[in-house]
C-alpha cells in the first residue's frame, strides 16, 4: 500500500488569517485528492507539474511539486520528455522556465569523472550514443532522442571543434529544420553568409534547400536540439566537410 500523503503547509502557514484555505489545501487537496486511488501518485505528480506549467506559474510552488516528483520515481529522462512535450501545447518560454528550476532538481551529484562526464552534468538533457551519423561529422558528435510524438525532437551534442558536412535539407513542401541551442559554444553557417555564433538559448530557422552547418566551437562543447520540420519527400542531401582552413579563421 502506498504511503498516505500529509500535508500541514496551510496550517502552519494561514491557519489563523484563513482556516477555511487551510483546511482545503491540507485535508481536501492533500488530504483526500492525492490520496484518491484511481491513479497513482507519480502519474499525479506528471499532472500537476504539468498544469502548473501551462498556467505560468514557475515558483517555488514548481519547485515543490517537482522536487516531489523526483521523490516518486520520475527520472531525469522522463521529466525531459514530459517538459518538452509539453512545450509544444504551452510555449517556449514556459518550457524554458520549467527547465532551469528542474535541472536543478534532478542535478547530479556524482562528481564527474571525465571531460564528457563533467559537460553532461552542465546540461538537462542526456548526452546519448556515439553518432550513427558519424560518417557525415568531423570529430565526434552525439545523438538522442528526446522525443518520437509530433514533431521528433533529438539532442545532438559535439565535441570541440567537432561540426557536421555541408548539408541540404530537401523537400517538396514544407521541410527544414529548427536548432534549440541548449549547452556549450557552437557555430552555424549558411553557404554564402559569415557563421554565427550559437549560445544555450539561440534558435536557428533553416529553410529547406538552404545549404548549411553546424558544430561545437574549437574549445567548447556543444548540444543543440535538432527539430526535423515536416516535408513532403524531404531527404537531406550530405555534401562536403568544412575545410580546416575556413573553420579555423573561426573565433
């Protein structure tokens, strides 16, 4: 049997200026609505981390309910999802929001072993596998999926001075891609135009048949989310890597 859920916050708290908010926070809320055995406690936890986001509400009230969470099995995985795909119905900015308060929650405290391993704990969403992709890479590059709903969402991390080939999303209609920087210095470079330089924040609209690329800058990782926009017969075409050259004139 699950632990009984208590709460005494609106006692202690408003007990004299309100007993009857009290009362309803801590016996009805608590007392009885989280305790009610249809669903369990942690898919209870999603539901209200989840509600608290779409209503703008970042708080310390946040932070409890996902501090709670963590406390009844959600994982640094799973809250990644959830928050992401939430994102989707309830906005950017709020996801954003959400992410700093849970990354603080789910932090880890294992001390880093490695150059990776340090750069992984610097960052929410997960590192991944090696590149299946690697052919098209120079240096070592990472890949994983955050989400398969909708719009399939994927964390591509670099190493330093690791960047992908000249590539060109194709596509009948529609099509291109979307870049959510989220950890790191990178670089992204349209053919044609000076590079630009990419910060934890900085999103990238590529349209389809915009010859282009991406990677970490020479001394900093690098992890961007890579949003796949939908195509009619979209493919991507791999062209040449960036030469040495140009890319070491880069700052």
């Amino acid at each position: 049997m699950a632990e009984k859920i208590t709460q005494t916050a609106g006692r202690e708290q408003l007990g004299d200026f309100a007993p009857m908010f009290a009362h309803l926070n801590d016996d009805v809320l608590f007392g009885e609505v989280w305790n009610a055995e249809a669903i369990d406690i942690k898919t209870k936890c999603i539901i209200t981390v989840v509600s608290l986001m779409a209503s703008g509400i970042t708080d310390s009230s946040l932070t409890y309910h996902l501090q709670n969470a963590k406390k009844n099995g959600v994982t640094k995985e799973e809250i990644a999802a959830i928050i992401t795909h939430a994102t989707m119905y309830t906005g950017w900015p709020k996801g954003w929001a959400v992410f700093r308060l849970a990354k603080e929650v789910w932090k880890e405290n294992e001390p880093a072993t490695n150059e990776k391993d340090r750069y992984q704990n610097s960052i929410f969403f997960s590192i991944g596998e090696p590149n299946p992709y690697g052919k098209y890479f120079v240096g070592q590059s990472y890949l994983a999926q955050i989400s398969k709903e909708q719009i399939p969402v994927f964390n591509v991390t670099f190493e330093p001075g690791c960047r992908n080939n000249w590539h060109i999303h194709n596509a009948k209609s529609g099509g291109g891609q979307m870049l959510i920087c989220v950890g790191g210095r990178g670089w992204y470079q349209e053919e044609g135009k000076e590079a630009v330089e990419l910060l934890p924040g900085s999103v990238v609209n590529i349209r389809a048949g915009v010859k282009h690329w991406h990677g970490a800058a020479k001394d900093s990782w690098f992890s961007h989310l890579a949003l796949e926009i939908p195509a009619e017969e979209g493919s991507t075409t791999w062209c040449e890597p960036v030469s040495d050259e140009d890319y070491g004139k880069l700052n």
